[in-house]
C-alpha cells in the first residue's frame, strides 16, 4: 500500500480509502490510484484485513480425497458460503493424511468454522472438536458430540431401493457394507429390516466392504469365484455407495455378467459419475446441494450468533432409476410373497 501510496503521489490513508471504496477521493484520484496499483501487480489482502478486526470470514472443510461424493458436496458449499459473505477453505485427507491432521491446518489458518464431510474420526475427537470451534458434520451422525449434524434419512434410502428390487422380482439380494463409511451402520440395519418386512430374512447376506472402487471389485471377484464354485449369483446387489457399485460393475461386465439381464446394481449417493457410464447407475440420490446449503447456513448462523445449540438437519433421499436394475432372472421371476407391513423395528 506504501509502495501504491509513493508512486501515485498521494498518502497511504488515501489508498487505503480507495480500496475500501469510501467517499473522500475524488474520481481522478480513485482512478490513479487503482491504475498504479495495476501497474505494480498490488491486491488488497483482505485476509489481514479481516484478522486485524478479529474475522476471518473463512469456513474450513475437511474433505476425503478420491470421494466423488465430496466433490459434489464442495461444490454446493462455494456459491453458498460467497452468498453469506464467507470464504472456503479446503483441507484434505487421505491415506498418509489423517483427518485431524487436515482439520488441525484449517484451524491453524484461522477457519472461524469447519465442515467435515463423512469424517470418520472417533465420537471422542469430534467432541473436544465441537468444543474448541463451531463444527459441523455432514453425512455423519455421533450423538452427544456438540457439533451440527446434515444427514440423509439413510433408511428411507435403502427402503425405497430394497422395494424396488423386490417388485422386480429379486430375491436374491445381497448387500455390500461400507465398513466406517458414513452412513453405514444405518444402511446395513435398513437392508437387514428390508429383507425381513419382505420374509427373506434367511437369504439376507451382507459382504463386508468399504466406500471404494476396489471394494466392489473385491466383491466382484468373490462372487464370481463362489459361482465357479457352484454357488448362484445372487440376482441383485445393494452397493454401499456409487464408488463400490462401479468397481462391482467394472468386475462383472469384464466377466461377461450383463447387467442387469444377469445380475442388477443398485448404488447409494447418486455422485456425478453415476450417470456417465455406459450404463446409468441406478441408485439413492442424496441432495448434495441441498446437504451443502444446510452445513453452512448451521455454521454461520452459530457464528453470527453465539447462543445458538448445535442443530440437525435430515433430509429426504430418492431413488433414481436408471439402466443397472432390471427384472429377475427367469428362475427368480416368481415374485415373493406379500410383505408384511412395516415394524417400529425396521425404521431407522
């Protein structure tokens, strides 16, 4: 500003006027002013300027490298933040990167507030964070941790999906779980209360997994190794999320399994990449956007006003039906018997 304020031949005050766009310099001036400071490559540091009133106006989010479904959520997060005067900071983890480590650089940056999509950290960490700073979690729910909580009603998801595959005349139905993954544990239960309500408790089987490509791939594997076997295919498979469903994809069609003539898929997310493939991706559709909006409007509300308790926000999934389901194959075609109406013990 010194360096603008010599070479414009007027006083540091008057930049410093310029740049905040207040009245007291004349159009002459304004325009000189801001000319230099083109010519010599200056840009207000409005971070500094923030800090030096006690603001930062930045909300950090801890991400997980590789989720597509993140990517989507950081999407929804950026027009939303701009819109209430905040800027985005991003933090990721991976493999070498724990996640406390990505959220400790955003706060060590100053985030007034951070998001974390999906953490997996443990219900303890999350309540020392929610402690220390305003947090909010989106697509996990740990009770008792003081932290905002943006979830899709993941039972209503799986339920709406589970439907589907039986009116098609599925019965073999098998679940590939997301081990840690957010949203998980709720899945699992919903699909074990499904196959339940639908009287095929006794084929129910869950493969254990994880939020991956590899892991439908591993998966992939494993049924086609038990056909070889002689054990079926199972006619229809429960992804725990859209990475698993098209590594599980990718596995099969290599193998000549058509799907869904042979065997169908259904997903869980409805990232972006479900609907590039070849094959739409039938799956649960989660409101990204709608997720994203919700995480920062809870932390800056709580922001702008300090007496505000942490909130949680469940919103409401749906199936999108593309090209990966379709009927049973012919010796599953006779459809099962009429389901019992729904238990306390089978919601979510």
């Amino acid at each position: 500003m010194a360096d603008v304020a010599e070479k414009a031949g007027v006083s540091r005050a008057l930049v410093s006027i310029v740049f905040r766009n207040q009245a007291g310099a004349g159009r002459e001036t304004r325009e000189r002013v801001l000319r230099v400071a083109d010519e010599i490559g200056y840009r207000p540091d409005s971070a500094a300027r923030l800090l030096a009133r006690g603001r930062s106006r930045a909300l950090g989010v801890m991400f997980t490298v590789h989720q597509t479904f993140h990517t989507d959520l950081i999407a929804g997060i950026y027009p939303e933040a701009e819109r209430l005067g905040y800027d985005v900071l991003l933090s990721g983890s991976t493999q070498g990167r724990s996640e406390a480590k990505a959220v400790e650089a955003l706060l060590s940056h100053r985030c007034e507030a951070v998001i974390l999509l999906g953490p997996d950290a443990q219900p303890g960490y999350l309540g020392e964070l929610g402690q220390r700073t305003v947090a909010v979690s989106v697509s996990r729910r740990v009770p008792q941790a003081h932290v905002d909580f943006v979830h899709s009603a993941e039972g209503k998801g799986v339920r709406q999906a589970m439907d589907h595959l039986v009116e098609l005349g599925h019965r073999r139905i098998v679940h590939i779980d997301g081990g840690r993954g957010p949203g998980s544990v709720e899945r699992r239960r919903a699909y074990r209360a499904a196959m339940r309500r639908h009287g095929l408790e006794g084929q129910a089987r869950v493969i254990p997994g994880r939020h991956t490509e590899d892991s439908g791939v591993e998966t992939g594997r494993l049924l086609l190794a038990e056909r070889d076997g002689g054990r079926p295919l199972p006619t229809a498979v429960l992804a725990g999320n859209d990475r698993c469903a098209m590594g599980l994809l990718m596995t099969l069609t290599r193998a000549g399994i058509e799907v869904p003539r042979d065997l169908s898929v259904v997903g869980y997310d409805d990232s972006h990449l479900s609907h590039l493939m070849p094959i739409g991706l039938t799956t649960v559709r989660q409101d990204a956007v709608l997720m994203a909006e919700h995480a920062v409007r809870f932390a800056v509300e709580r922001l702008e006003n300090g007496e505000l308790q942490p909130r949680e926000a469940v919103l409401d999934p749906q199936l999108v039906v593309r090209g990966t389901s379709g009927p049973a194959p012919a010796e599953q075609a006779r459809r099962p018997g009429r389901p019992r109406p729904l238990q306390a013990a089978d919601a979510t």
